[in-house]
C-alpha cells in the first residue's frame, strides 16, 4: 500500500499561476481592490454599515495577500494547508455575500432617497455604489470558485 503525502499537493512558486484554484488570486486582487476604492470614493453614509463593507474588503485583500506570498514562498507544504486554504476561502466567501448583500440595500436606499433630489454629486455617488456593488458580487463570485476548487483539492489529497 502506498503512501500519499499531501506536500506535493499545493503548487508552490510561479506554479500558483497555472492550477486552477490558485489561478483566482488575481482576480481576487483586482475585484477586492475595486469594491474597497469604491467604497472608500464615495460618501461613507451610514457609517456602521458600509465599515462592515470596508473592513471585509480590506480583510480579504490583506489576508489573500498574505495567503498568495505563502503560496507563492512555498511555506504551504505542510498537511494542514489544504484545510486551511479551504476554510479561509469559504470565511471570506461568507463575508463578502454579507457585505455585498449589505452594500446592495444601501445603494437600493440611497438611489431611492437620491432620487427625491436631482444633484449631480449624488448621482455620481450613486453610479460609484452601484459599480461597488457589482464588483463586490464578483469578488463574491471568485472567492466561492476559489473555495470550491480548493475543497476539491482537498478532497483529493
């Protein structure tokens, strides 16, 4: 009977750039990115809500920017990493369907309300909310491929 070890199982170094869970991190950046300079660009009104959105987003982007150097140092070797990945990913999956879901209301009662005016400032506020809204739903997106793909990986090892 043979042994499997799970060391070989996660890619290390420029490999993270061709498999396929790994292969997220990017757009992951980019999206997660995106949702925080929206956010941070328009009117951060009401303040405890649209916190909760920026701190997922800063969160994701610090913690997948941490994760993607381990990645890519070969630090993750060890038999734990497999699970790991696979938690962290569904953690922040579940954080950005919150934050995105929170961020929609927002936008869907600030456009309500804006409506009642007809400002040029707040429109631009509101175009800025709707592109954060749908960044944060594509940053949703990759983060549950990502999760997904990873728990195969996990699954296998």
């Amino acid at each position: 009977m043979a042994s499997h070890t799970s060391g070989d199982v996660l890619p290390t170094g420029s490999r993270i750039f061709t498999s396929i869970p790994d292969i997220f991190f990017i757009p992951e950046f980019v999206f997660g990115g995106l949702v925080w300079t929206l956010v941070a660009s328009t009117m951060v009104e009401p303040k405890n809500p649209l916190g909760w959105v920026m701190f997922v987003s800063v969160f994701c982007f610090v913690m997948t920017t941490v994760w993607f150097f381990i990645f890519l140092c070969g630090a993750n070797q060890s038999g734990t990493w497999p699970s790991l990945d696979v938690g962290y990913h569904f953690v922040a999956v579940i954080f950005y369907l919150s934050a995105a879901v929170l961020l929609a209301y927002i936008t869907l009662v600030r456009g309500e309300i804006d409506a009642l005016f007809t400002n040029a400032v707040l429109a631009k506020y509101y175009r800025l909310d709707i592109a954060a809204v749908v960044m944060s739903y594509l940053a949703t997106l990759l983060y549950f491929l990502h999760a997904i793909f990873s728990a195969i990986r996990w699954k296998r090892s």
